[in-house]
C-alpha cells in the first residue's frame, strides 16, 4: 500500500495513457474523473494522456471541457492539472467493434490502461473484441463491479481477461472501499490491544454492517431495476466490508497479505444456518419524502419494470465459520431512499458475565460503532453518572477519522497507475462473493421471501428490526 512510488515501466516506456471507455456517462463526470484531477494535482502526474471514448461523437475540446469541469469540481488545480487536461483526447469508438478498438489503440503513448465504467455485459464483448484485436505489452484493464451476473459468469470473465492480460495486470476496482476506510478498519481493529482481543466470537454477539442511505435512483433505473440493492451493494461493496471486519490480523499491509486475508474471510462465509428463506429479508420503497424531497413510489419511476419485483432495501445475516467468528451472526444490509441512514459497521458485546448486586441504573449493551460515511468511531459503555455512586448509566465516546487525501476513485487510480491493489478485487474473491448470494437469489426467485414496502424517509418495512442476537432454541442466531 506504498503511496507516492513510481509505476514500473515497461522496457522504453515513456508515459501513460488512460482510455476511459464510456467516458459520457455519469460515472465518468461525477466520480472518475474529480478523483483522477485530485490525484494529478497531489503527484504531478504531467505525462498522463487522457483519452476519453464513446460511441457518439465528441470534439477533443467538448472532452477537455468536460475533464476541466470534473477536475475543478474535485478542487483539483495547478500546472499539472492543466497539462492532463490541455493533452486530453476523445476517440468515437465503439468498445465492442475491432475497427473501433483499432483506432483507441492507435493513440496509446507508453503504458496502456483502459477503464471500463460499463454494464458487465458491454465490458464481456469490449474484452471478447480485444482478444481479436490483440493488446500492447503491459495493457493494464480497469472494470467496475458488478464482475458478472453470477459464480459462472464470474469465473467465464475471469478466464476472458487471463487470455488477454495476466491477473496482476487486472483492477476490479471497488471504489466504496477508499484507501482511507480500508486503514480506519484495520487500525482500529489491529492498532489497538483494548480492542483487539475482544473482537472475537467469545465477546462479540452479532455484528452490523449497514449502508442505508437517502437517495433514491438518481436517474439510474435502467442499471438498477436489473440489479437491486443485493447485487448492487452487498454482493460487492458490504462482503469487502465484511471481509476486512473479520479478517485475521495479516503479517503487513502489502496487497499480497491483505488480499489473501479477505480471501479466507470470503471462503468461510455462507448464509446463517444455510437458510436463505429465513434469514434475508427484501423490501422496496414506496411514495414518501427524504430530506424534504418527494419520490414517487420505486414501481412507478420511469424506466421501472414492477413485475420485475427488484428491491431497493436488502438484509442478509451470514456467518463466518471462522474460530474468531464461528456462532456469531452478521447481519449486512442497504437499502435507499431511508429517513435516518445509518452507513456503520457495530460490533455489539455480549453482556456482562456478572454485576454486582447493588449496581443499579439502565445499563446498554456495549458497542463499538466504525462509521463509514461520516467517518467516526463510537465506543457505548456504562460508567456511575452523578449523583448516586451506586448507579450507572451509559455515555458515548466519540471521535472522528481524519479525511483522506484524495477521493475514494483518486485512491482507486493511484492504486491503477501504481500497480498497487490492495482496494482491487481479485479473480477468486469475484467468484466467491457470487457464490455467498446466490442462494438468496434463489430463494428471491422461487418466492420464498416476501417483497414487503415501506415508505420513501421512514426507517424500512414495519417489523423489521435491529438485529439482536438471541437464543432461539437453535443456538445464538438472529430472529
């Protein structure tokens, strides 16, 4: 995870070149490109060409006025700031066709990268059309999650890009996971001996990970209602979550030791009980206000297929069949267009083995709260208030993470143009996160999971409730 370090180059490279391919779309404008200005700006990055490409026509300066725009809106500015964005190109092209692809290669200067901020299904006949054109030497290729529709079209993608590239040479980026966040986890985690011990299953009796948040589609129902909150979030993003949160503590921070700690964490997780049935839980949202904003109803947004049954409120408890993990269930949840979002990851204690007769007061049960967006960390004890010595009751201790330098998509570049991949995906792990949902999907599928609503700015469906853990006659399990 070295910041700062020089890519390695190819035997007479001279340069980079970075081909965003669906560079009109609104990742592109939005994340991408404010993040890649934050990360010229900090390193200087000045022998970067920038290509941008798309099936529609665009002047070279509609490109620049667009990556102009992205940078200031990421504060980016200065003398390499206006290079990249002087030296910017666009080719019309389109991704799937070999003609197309003939003329993006033509462009290159020095080292290779082509960024895919596409549907999984153009980015498997872009690469299907590159292993017919050929790729230069060193090519590095770029893809946004979802990586596949399933286990088997993960494990075809990935033999699709081992025939064009080596898989060192592959970034599945998951910009959710910034280079900041990742080192919150892991230093509160392995930083601390006040902490580190306890977080094990002899401790800990269930574990949150939460991503609720306010927004609703944002004018994206064409990927989402063929996607859903499951897909979208916790097949990919909240399982590399949950990865980090459980993980053993690696021997370094080097991408080497990071992934294969994540990997593990992946392989021993399944669904609590193996009971899809039970415990997942779908929802989607109908007419309600957030934030003072009014939404109509999911099923009545344009471009939105009812029948479809897609939810935008999705809750899984898994376990991890780990011996720090094993009986600890971990719930994992994410939903939009909620009133009171929560974006958190809580560890909560079991209670105490004794108090003493004679304590008195309300008394919680411990938790320690990792916030992921804002960043905050929140430790809930219980010290003896004012007053009567004999009584206690429960504080909060709060603290914020530091920002990081640069955005999350700034973090995930640097890590592309590095060679560093720490915040990547790796060919295995793409595999088993589809194989830890796929049994929920199943059940989804076949009906055996209700699709409840609940109304846009409430907090979800009536009955659904924090997750405690509870002995239920089959073992400490979430009801």
């Amino acid at each position: 995870m070295t910041a700062g370090r020089p890519a390695p180059r190819e035997p007479g490279e001279q340069g980079q070149t970075l081909v965003v391919i669906g560079a009109r779309g609104d990742l592109t404008a939005r994340l991408l490109l404010p993040g890649l200005g934050g990360l010229v700006a900090a390193s200087g990055l000045t022998d970067l060409l920038l290509v941008g490409s798309d099936r529609g026509q665009w002047s070279d300066e509609e490109w620049r006025a667009l990556v102009a725009r992205a940078f200031a809106d990421g504060d980016a500015s200065g003398p390499a700031v206006d290079t990249v964005v002087r030296n910017a190109r666009y080719v019309a092209a389109d991704a799937t066709d070999d003609d197309g692809l003939h003329r993006l290669l033509a462009c290159r200067k020095g080292r290779l990268t082509l960024y895919f901020p596409l549907p999984p299904a153009v980015t498997v006949e872009a690469c299907r059309a590159l292993a017919r054109t050929g790729l230069p030497p060193g090519t590095r290729l770029v893809l946004e999650k979802p990586f596949g529709t399933d286990a088997a079209g993960a494990t075809a993608l990935n033999e699709l890009l081992h025939r064009l590239v080596p898989e060192d040479h592959v970034h599945r980026v998951d910009h959710f996971l910034g280079m900041s966040t990742v080192l919150n986890l892991l230093g509160v985690r392995f930083a601390n001996r006040v902490f580190e011990p306890l977080l094990t299953a002899e401790h800990v009796e269930a574990v949150d990970i939460v991503f609720d948040e306010t927004l609703g589609l944002e004018g994206r129902a064409g990927f989402y209602d063929v996607t859903g909150a499951l897909r979208d979030m916790i097949q990919s993003h909240l399982l590399q979550v949950l990865a980090l949160v459980a993980m053993l503590p690696p021997s370094t921070l080097d991408q080497l030791d990071v992934r294969d700690a994540k990997a593990q964490v992946l392989r021993a997780t399944r669904v609590w009980d193996d009971r899809p049935g039970r415990f997942s839980r779908r929802a989607r949202y109908t007419a309600g206000t957030v934030d003072g904003r009014a939404l109509p109803s999911y099923a009545d947004e344009a471009g939105i297929d009812p029948a479809r049954g897609t939810e935008t409120l999705a809750e899984v408890v898994f376990a991890v069949d780990t011996w720090r993990w094993a009986g600890v269930p971990f719930r994992v949840r994410s939903g939009k267009a909620i009133g009171a979002p929560r974006q958190e990851v809580t560890y909560w204690f079991k209670a105490p083995q004794h108090v003493p007769r004679g304590l008195l007061g309300e008394a919680v049960g411990n938790r320690l709260r990792i916030g992921l967006g804002p960043r905050r960390l929140q430790l809930e004890i219980n010290i003896n208030g004012p007053g009567d010595p004999s009584t206690v009751s429960p504080v909060t201790l709060d603290t914020s993470f530091g920002t990081g330098d640069l955005l999350e998509y700034g973090e995930v570049l640097r890590g592309v143009l590095e060679d560093e991949q720490p915040l990547s995906v790796r060919d295995d792990m793409s595999v088993e996160s589809w194989r830890i949902v796929e049994p929920v999907l199943d059940a989804w599928r076949e009906a055996r999971v209700p699709l409840d609503e609940y109304r846009a700015g409430s907090a979800g469906p009536r009955g659904w409730e924090d997750l405690v853990a509870r002995r239920n006659g089959e073992g400490t399990a979430p009801v």
